[in-house]
C-alpha cells in the first residue's frame, strides 16, 4: 500500500510536469474505484463517469498544489472527485428524480454495506490503517462511511439510526483524530 502511495504521489509530480503518462497511470489504478465513488454519491453510472473525467482534469492541471506533508495522494486525488460529486448534488441541475423500481432497487442495495471492504482493503502495516484502529467503532465507521463509500452525513445518520447531528459530530471528530495521528 505504501509503494502504491508513493507511485500516486510520483504520478502527481509527473502531472505538475506535465507527464501525460502520469495522468494515464493515476486514471489506470484509480478510474474504477473513483467512479464507484462519485456512483455512491450521485447514484447515476453517467454523472459519475462525468464527475470522474472532471476530477481528472483538474487533477491534472492542480497536481502542482499536492503536498505530502498535508495527506496522502489517493486522499488529494478521492477528495477532489467527491467534491466535484457533491457540488453536483449540491447544484442540483443535472439530477432528475428517481422512478420508482429505480427507488426499490436503491434501497435493497443500499442494505450492502461496503464500508468494512474498505477497511479491510487497508494494508496491515499501513499508517492510516492503525490511525483508523485507534478511533473507536462508531467514529471509524462514520469516517469509512463518508469517504470511502461516500455517504452524505443524512446518509450516515439514516443508517447508523442517529441524528444528523450526531453523525456529523462522529465524523469530524474522527477526522480530528486521524489529523493528530497521521501528523
């Protein structure tokens, strides 16, 4: 995991280069996932992919401001594709409503939780993987939850049966700690 940070964080300086094979290996290694990401957050494959090629563009003209020393570069690269994600949903524009067998086949996936497949993704030895240990349950899951699996935190509370507030709360929190930990 910590050989895939370095080869993203290389990818990224490649990028500020204008390395065009840079930009290609991050989209390789990362494209999938990434849509997956933005999918979860807008439930819509074509917004997602649109978000994602977005994402890439800036990816690729922003890479000069990555810096390792603020987080991880699978972190920089997934914050900017869930922002572009949720300044969508934000927008509002774009989205339609959903039908209603659509509705019903959202809700019977939405009972599959990915989150603990993130966690488990996590290398043993890896730094955030014993960062995430040291929060307790609830935080690291809210944590997983909105940014691995890209819950909004009305999703989280509606999930984890809370209110809103107190998600919200769990999730900054938890970021706090991972912050300190990671620093």
């Amino acid at each position: 995991m910590q050989d895939d940070q370095k080869t993203l964080a290389d990818a990224l300086s490649g990028c500020a280069r204008g390395d065009r094979a840079a930009l290609r290996l991050i989209f390789q290694q990362e494209g999938g996932r990434m849509i997956a990401v933005a999918q979860r957050v807008l439930r819509r494959r074509d917004l997602a992919e649109d978000v994602v090629q977005e994402a890439f563009i800036q990816i690729w003209t922003k890479a000069s401001q990555y810096a390792p020393d603020r987080g991880s570069a699978r972190g920089w690269i997934y914050a900017i594709a869930r922002n572009r994600a949720l300044n969508l949903v934000r927008d509002g524009r774009r989205l339609e409503l959903t039908d209603a067998d659509t509705l019903a086949e959202l809700q019977d996936t939405a009972h599959s939780d990915h989150t603990l497949d993130a966690w488990t993704d996590l290398e043993q030895h890896d730094r955030l993987r014993e960062c995430l240990s040291r929060l307790d349950e609830t935080k690291r899951r809210s944590v997983l939850m909105a940014y691995m699996s890209g819950y909004t935190h009305g999703e989280i509370a509606g999930r984890l049966q809370v209110p809103l507030g107190t998600a919200k709360a769990w999730v900054r929190r938890g970021l706090a700690s991972l912050r300190e930990c990671m620093a």
